[in-house]
C-alpha cells in the first residue's frame, strides 16, 4: 500500500508550531507512523498487536 492510498491524520500531541508533526494511518492489519514536515520520507508500520505494546510502553502500563 502506498502513502496517498492511506488516510493520514495528525497526532493530537503534534506541536501546533508545525515542528512535531505526526501522522499516522490505520489500516485493519497495521498502524502507519509518518513525519508530517515531509511525507516524501519513508514512513513504517508495525502490526496492531506491536503497536498496542509499545503505546502501553510509553504509557508506563
């Protein structure tokens, strides 16, 4: 799948300067991550259940 078949949308913890720009697409397999200052720069994905880890990594869970 490429970039412009998914449906990015920001972060709600982006920076509103415009300088912590994420986005992200999900897709019923994985979850996309893609630096929004420029989308011509690879973007990864990783599996819903490796996403689901890591988030609750961050978190502290």
């Amino acid at each position: 799948m490429s970039a412009t078949d998914l449906a990015w949308f920001k972060s709600s913890y982006s920076g509103s300067q415009g300088d912590d720009c994420v986005e992200v697409a999900i897709t019923e397999q994985t979850i996309h991550v893609r630096d929004s200052k420029d989308v011509t720069h690879p973007y990864f994905a990783v599996g819903r259940e490796e996403w689901t880890r890591f988030v609750g990594f961050v978190a502290g869970i």
